[in-house]
C-alpha cells in the first residue's frame, strides 16, 4: 500500500511539473556547396518561424520566454502571478502584450486601477 501511495505521489507530482514545461529545439545543420556541414547561426523562433541570432533572448506572442544559444532554442512559459486583490470597482484583465494582469475602472475603462 505504501509504494502504491508513493507512487501516486511521484506521478502527482510529474504531471503538475509537466504543465509547466519548458520546450527545446536543435537549429538545423546546413550544408555549404562543398559539402561541408556550416555550424548554425540562428536559431527558429517555433510559434512565428522569425530567425533570431545566438545568444537572442526573447518573448513570444503566447508569453514564452525563448533563448537562442549553441545552435538551439529553449523557450519557457512566463511565470504570471494573479493578484490576490482587485479593488471593487476595478476588472481585471490579462495583457497578452505584457504578459501580466492590469486592472481598469468597471465605470471609466480608460482609467486604470492601482494592484
């Protein structure tokens, strides 16, 4: 019952780890007119197909955060915190473009609320 138990546990445990994964992709390997393999430069953006350069850091439209770096890409999703209060008469909203949450004033839209 124990290792029943336990075991339940290690896969509880992996599957909510699993949510959270980040993604990893080998930039293709190019071969020059001679025949020789060329060493990539950039790496492929896997959401837009946008190159971008080794070393390059940068965020997605679907709020991961990617980096290029020895002919590979990682790209990870942004840890985003909701906030715990919201003042009444204020609506939270997501901001895809920040990647957070904004709060407005439900009467006057244009006028934002303090979190």
């Amino acid at each position: 019952m124990k290792l029943f138990l336990t075991c339940a546990l290690v896969l509880c445990a992996a599957l909510h780890l699993s949510q959270s994964q980040c993604m990893e992709g080998l930039a293709s390997m190019e071969i020059s007119a001679d025949g020789q393999y060329v060493v990539p430069t950039h790496c492929t953006d896997p959401f837009d197909s946008t190159p971008y350069p080794i070393g390059a850091e940068w965020r997605t439209g679907d709020c991961m955060e990617c980096l290029c770096e020895g002919g590979g890409f990682r790209c990870c999703p942004v840890e985003v915190t909701r906030p715990e209060r919201v003042p009444e008469d204020c609506v939270l909203l997501f901001d895809e473009e920040s990647c957070g949450f904004k709060a407005f004033n439900i009467n006057n839209p244009s006028e934002s609320c303090p979190l």
